[in-house]
C-alpha cells in the first residue's frame, strides 16, 4: 500500500459526528503562523488555517489539492524537538503547532537537450552531480510529504538505474522540501524530472500501434471519413452517435 | 474516518457489493445509459446551469444581450483597473515575439512549438508560478484514439454527442486528428505514459467513450506532462523568459485594430509593466474561483476567468458562455477536501455511484453534464444523499470495487494520489467508499477561436480551456488535457507565423475607455474591478475588517473580489 509520511495520517475528532455544528461552536485552537499567535478550526488544514487567520497566501498556494507542491510548510509540535514537514492544503492543524510556508526553494536546474543525453549514469554525473554526494542519512524520506522513498530514488541514480528514479519518484510534486532538508545539498525533485524524461524518451517500450495511427493520420486516411461528418446535420450525427457500439 | 450515523449505510453498500460485482463482470451496461429524451429532462429537471438566477443577459460587449452564466456577465460588466491615460506606451518595458500570458500547458506548448517551428522568441507571463494551473491537476487521462479498435473519427463522434452536438466540427476535428500525434510529442519530450506488457499504451474508459481511449500516468496525468512541457521551457532560457507572479490585467491593441501585447502587474512589487508583442496568446485557463452558484471546485488557486474578460474588453466574442461544468464526483466528505477532484478514472475501472440504499441509480459513465445531474436528482427529488456532519450532501462511489474487479493492488498502483487524499482522514478507499457531489470543475465555453485558435481580433490567439467552441455546451472527461496540448501546439505554430509578418503601430489602450463608456451607456453600476486574480477565503469578520482597506492593496484582499466571492458562494 502507499505508504504516507509518519505525522500526517490523522483521524477526525469524534465531535465531527455531532451534526449541524454552525460555525460559531466550532472549536478552536491556538497555533503560531509565522510566530504569531491565531485561534483557528482544531479541523482545519494548515492552508485553512492561514487563510481562516486572514491572511491572503500569495506564494504558498497553488493547486491546493497535493499535486502542485506549492505550498511547503516546516512546523513543530510542543514538546517535540523535531521539524515536521507537509503541504499546507493536506495537513492538518494541531495544537500548539508553530509553522511557517516556505515561499520557494532555490536550487539550480541543469540545462540540457535531452537529445544529446544518454539514459544512464553519464547523465546523472554530468547534470546533478551533486547526487553523490548522498551520505545516505534518509533525511530526505523523512521530509517527504508524499511518502516517497527519496533516498532510495538518489540511490538508484547513483547506480545510473533510471527506471527506478522514474518509478520512486513519479508522484514527486516538487515541493522542495527534500532540498530544503538534505545535508548534502542535493536537488533531488530536479534529478528526478531528468530521470524521468530520460525513461521516457530512451527506455520506454515503443508502441507499434501508435507508429501506424500517426502515420495514417498524416497521409490522411481519415479525410473521407471527416469530409463525411463534419458537415452532417444535428439529427443525422444524434442518429448515428445514439446507435453507436460500445467497447 | 466516516462519522457512526454512516454505518447503516455504509452497511447497505457492502451488502449489495457482490451483486454488483457480478454485474460489472459481465459485458452489459451495469445500469441503462439513458436515451436522448432522458438526457433532456434531467438536465433541464436538475444541471445548476438550468436553474432560474443561472443565466442573465450581458448588457455591455461583443455578446450584448446574450444570456450568459450570471457571475460571467457580473465579471464582464465591470471596471479595468487601468485608465488609458495612466499608462505610458511610448517605451514598452518589455519587448518580444510571442506574449504568451498562463504559464499551464496551452501555455508551455506554445511558447515550445514556436520556437521549433519558427524560431520565435516569448515571454510566458504567468499569475502564480509556471504550472499553477489545472493543466497540474488531471489526474484520470488525456484521450487520443490510438488502440487498434478505435479511431480518430470514432473520437470525433464521441465528442460531438458529449458536447450535444454543438462543437464547432472544426475544432472537434482538429483535436481529435491531433491526438495521436500529441501522444508522440509528448512520449518524445518524456513523458512516461501507462503502457501494457507488450508497449501498447494503456487505454481505459472514461464517460462518453465508445471505446478505450483513456491515456494515464499513473493518477498524476497532468503532473506528469505538465512538468516535463515546464522542464523543456526551463531549457530554453534565451528563447523563452518566463515571469511568474506577473499576471496580464489588460491587453494591448495598435491602431489597426490588433492585439499587441499586454499590460503585468507585479504581484510582489505592485508596478505595472507593458510588454509590447507581435502576436498575443491567452492561455488563462478557466473560472472555477468564481464559485459559480455557491459551488465548491476542484480548479487551482487562481482560475479566476481573467483572460475571458481581458479579451471581452478588447472585442472578443465569447462562446458558450452560458455552460458551467460541474464534475460528477466532487469530495463531498471530508469536510477539509470538498470539492476535491475525484478522478473520472475511477468510474472507468469499474467504480459506482451509489445512493444510501446502496443502489445504482445511474449508468456510471455518462457523459458528465448527465453525470452529475442524476447525482443531484438522486439527492434532491428522490432523497438517496447521504448528509455529511456540516450538512453537505453527497452519495457513494464505491471503489473498493476496483480492485475485486482488475486485483488487489491496482487502486495502490494506478490511484496513488486518490489513495493519499484519503488516508490521510483514515478511509481507505481499497475497503470504503467516497462520499461525492458533483464540484465546479470547467468553463466549457469561452473566447472564441477557429482551427488556427484565431479570435475576432488580429493578432490574439487563445487555446485551453480559456477557448470557447471545442467542447460544445459539455467536454467529456480526458478532452481538456489533450486540448491544451492540440490548441497549445496550434497557437504557437499560427501565432508564431504571424508574428513573423506583422508590422505594429501606434500602441493603444483606447479601448479601455471606450469599454467604460459603454458600461456608463448601459447603466451598470458596479464596484467591481477585474480581473479578479485571486479569491478571498478569509471568515466574514475578517473581510469586513479588510474592507477599510480600501482598494489599494493586493486585488484578491479588496472589497471587489469579497464582494463578488461572498455574492457568489453564499456566504
């Protein structure tokens, strides 16, 4: 099973059960945003948070659903000597939490035509060399709000295995925060988008079926069949879409 | 976890699962698709776009009387945040070939494509940062007829019924006949496509398909394209300057009557910025920001509808302007993910929306205007909702289904992000359903282009979901992402010809103030300022503190955008 990134799985309150709850009897909580005191939903997801403290994010929200990386958070928990890590749209308030956005991460991207690269180490070497500088110390994983096993996928690149960056690092969403932590200052989301390009321009299997229908798309064999529909009345396509086959 | 009151429900649903599970072995419909008279009356019985306040005709523009989604004719029929006469255009700060305002994938495709084909030079201005866009977010799929069993005019029928056979069939065509192409280009710029054993490409079903033409990356569809199409533009920093957080507020014209360039708007130093170019491309993407009717969405952050009213304001017509899309399955449940997306891919590997009872009610791949209507029949007229804690209503879509149906581990294997937006609230969706409704999810119209993604106006090309015509009055799921890539590609490749020929004038923003005379004629009154930029969810005691403000901070915090967001949610 997918594994998620220890601190991040948490249940609802029972008292979410209770119903028809109005916003008033909400209960609050006290967190730190930015190192500033706010009462805010004890349900709220961190971006919830910010926004319910009136903030208006600007740099630090952007799909809002855990795709696009945008919205990096570090944060601590009373107590706890730890930095936690998480996307602020998809984790979840606690109390006492102090946290902070991280508007962008610098890293530097390599340039390069992708043509000109080859699908093993020589690419890692020549582009993110920096990848060997892993002591393997795993702070990477434990940063991960997605559950990936970065160290593992830096390892991997080490080895010149591209096909194993692709596949431990394909729901990376680049939020940086791997980066941000890694002692070794390696840019491991940007390695990873490499590998990834590399697989698919180099190691994928080739699709026969999809080399025959662009080249019959080019000597147009489907021109007959266009000519044929595109000028056909609303009744004559509704007649001939409602009676067509399904696979 | 689901609250103890959904148990008995819950309950319900396992016990019909079996049954259930045999029908979906079977080749048969799962449930009777509907027949033409049957779509009709749902929508028209149930779709948001056919209630009453859902229309109302536009008084000022190009559409001027048309009936258009009402927060649409709110958002046209309100004030530029320029004056002409404040800004200098004798000495543009920027020149370029290609002004390329939306940073998603319309977006990248272009500005890529016009420096292939034509060495053309562009700026990308985008709002957020490159790739804040819903081009991001697919998850499910990209279609294009590429399995044996399929074809590109099988596509195009597919589409036009989806779209009730209003589709511009030029559009229709071009997008379908690109299609297998696009697979190519993107497989060659890396992007890692699902394939099968043999390195067929994995296809699957989405609502409205006759046949198995769903491409996918796992259930990262969009992240995957999106950030090898921004890698590729990353590598072309001479060629392609990239502004984030400077998004166009208005568009700028020449003498003859042609698009040239735009006017940015810094949002971390507040300065305005004129970029004077030989062609413009609006790739902005949709409005699902506006909340339309209340609704939650699934769209990014800053799908706020600019590029339609920055258009209209230059004398753009607008298409279709009048159809909202509302995805089937929107999160009903957790409260903290409402509206999320809940990938189309899911009912096509075999999931089912089902009522309290546990029952199917509606065949699951309907195209998703019928979808979705049947979704809210089914809570509204025949009370088969379930009610969530914070009174929002929702019904089941059982996917544990998935993996009795290709094995266990598929769900883990190919919904891995669906996996993770609900661990996380402790429902794994291998062994519970998901509470659904349908969610704000696409403008299905906007400014109207042709096959060369042409406007009214020389020199102004649109492609993605900013475009209006494509998709009719309905696009059927994995049509937007093969959209921005078909249209993207276009409009670099006719934009970038263009720029080539075109000789500028004098640059103007006369048109600014002839827009604002035409609203005065009208008599709209209006605090409104647009583009809107960014929505406002700060809590009501807050905006009202901000209101004090006044108007000189950053537009999305203004009196204006509250207005509107409070207006519209009902908030």
């Amino acid at each position: 099973m997918t594994s998620v990134a220890a601190g991040v799985t948490r249940n609802l309150s029972i008292s979410q059960a209770d119903g028809g709850r109005s916003k008033s009897e909400q209960r609050l909580i006290p967190i730190s945003i930015m190192g500033k005191a706010y009462q805010v939903p004890a349900d709220a997801t961190i971006m919830g948070a910010i926004e319910y403290a009136g903030h208006q994010i600007v740099r630090g929200a952007g799909c809002r659903e855990g795709y696009c990386g945008a919205c990096a958070t570090l944060y601590r928990l009373p107590g706890d000597y730890k930095i936690h890590t998480g996307l602020a749209c998809m984790t979840m308030v606690e109390e006492g939490m102090t946290l902070a956005q991280i508007p962008y991460v610098p890293a530097e991207k390599s340039i390069y035509d992708i043509e000109e690269l080859k699908p093993n180490v020589s690419a890692i070497q020549q582009m993110y060399p920096s990848v060997f500088r892993c002591v393997a110390c795993n702070t990477c994983t434990k940063s991960c709000p997605q559950g990936l096993q970065v160290m593992d996928y830096v390892q991997a690149a080490k080895r010149g295995d591209i096909a194993a960056v692709m596949d431990l690092s394909f729901d990376c969403v680049v939020c940086g925060l791997c980066m941000l932590r890694c002692p070794a200052e390696i840019t491991q989301p940007l390695m990873g988008i490499m590998a990834k390009r590399l697989y698919g321009r180099y190691l994928r299997k080739d699709s026969p079926e999809l080399a025959e229908r662009v080249k019959a798309v080019e000597s147009g064999a489907y021109d007959a069949e266009y000519a044929k529909l595109m000028p056909m009345s609303r009744e004559a396509l509704s007649k001939l879409y409602y009676a067509r086959d399904s696979e | 976890m689901y609250p103890d009151y959904m148990a008995e429900s819950l309950r319900k649903v396992a016990q019909t699962r079996p049954a259930r599970l045999e029908l979906a072995r079977k080749p048969d419909p799962v449930y009777p698709p509907m027949s033409a008279e049957e779509r009709r009356a749902v929508l028209e019985g149930f779709h948001p776009d056919f209630e009453a306040s859902a229309r109302r005709p536009v008084r000022v523009g190009p559409n001027r009387d048309e009936s258009l989604t009402t927060e649409v004719a709110d958002l046209l029929e309100s004030h530029s945040w320029l004056r002409s006469e404040q800004v200098d255009l004798r000495k543009p700060d920027f020149e370029t070939d290609l002004l390329i305002i939306g940073g998603g994938g319309a977006g990248c495709n272009a500005a890529l494509v016009a420096m292939k084909e034509h060495g053309m030079r562009s700026i990308i201005a985008t709002k957020l940062r490159m790739g804040d866009a819903n081009s991001m977010m697919s998850q499910g799929g990209m279609q294009a007829a590429v399995s044996r069993t399929d074809s590109p005019t099988r596509h195009y029928l597919d589409a036009i019924g989806g779209g009730h056979f209003e589709n511009k069939p030029e559009l229709v065509r071009a997008l379908t006949e690109d299609g297998p192409g696009v697979v190519k280009w993107l497989e060659d710029l890396g992007v890692c496509w699902d394939k099968q054993q043999d390195g067929a490409l994995k296809v699957m079903h989405g609502g409205g398909t006759s046949r198995k033409r769903m491409l996918s990356c796992r259930d990262y569809t969009g992240a995957m394209i999106m950030r090898t199409l921004m890698d590729e533009v990353r590598n072309h920093p001479d060629m392609i300057a990239v502004k984030d957080f400077m998004p166009a507020v208005e568009l700028i014209m020449d003498d003859k009557g042609r698009c040239a360039g735009a006017v940015l708007y810094s949002l971390d130093s507040e300065e305005f910025f004129t970029v004077k170019a030989k062609s413009t491309v609006i790739a902005t993407g949709g409005y699902g920001r506006l909340h339309i009717r209340g609704y939650d969405t699934t769209n990014h952050y800053g799908a706020t509808g600019d590029g339609l009213v920055m258009a209209y304001r230059a004398g753009a017509k607008l298409m279709y302007m009048d159809s909202v899309q509302y995805h089937p399955t929107g999160v009903s449940f957790p409260e903290q993910i409402a509206g999320f997306l809940v990938t189309e891919a899911i009912r096509g590997a075999g999931g089912q929306p089902l009522n309290k009872d546990g029952e199917l009610f509606v065949y699951p791949r309907e195209p998703r205007d019928i979808e979705a209507a049947a979704i809210i029949r089914e809570c509204a007229q025949n009370g088969g909702g379930v009610t969530t804690p914070s009174g929002r209503v929702g019904v089941w879509l059982d996917s544990p289904l998935i993996d009795m149906l290709h094995g266990e581990g598929y769900t883990d294997k190919h919904f891995p992000a669906m996996y993770r937006q609900f661990i996380q609230y402790g429902i794994d969706i291998t062994k519970l359903p998901m509470l659904i409704y349908p969610s704000l999810h696409y403008q299905n119209g906007g400014i109207e282009i042709n096959e060369k993604c042409e406007t009214d106006i020389p020199g102004l090309y649109v492609a993605g979901e900013a475009s209006g015509g494509l998709h009719g009055r309905n696009r059927l799921m994995g049509n937007s992402v093969l959209d921005y890539n078909v249209f993207g590609r276009r409009a670099g490749r006719y934009a970038g010809e263009y720029a080539k020929k075109v000789k500028l004038g004098k640059l103007s923003l006369a048109h600014l103030d002839a827009y604002e005379k035409e609203l005065k004629d009208a008599g709209v009154k209006t605090d409104l300022v647009t583009p809107v930029l960014l929505p406002s969810y700060a809590p009501e005691d807050v905006k009202k503190r901000q209101l004090l403000r006044g108007n000189n901070t950053l537009p999305g915090s203004t009196v204006l955008q509250n207005r509107l967001h409070e207006e519209r949610s009902g908030a």
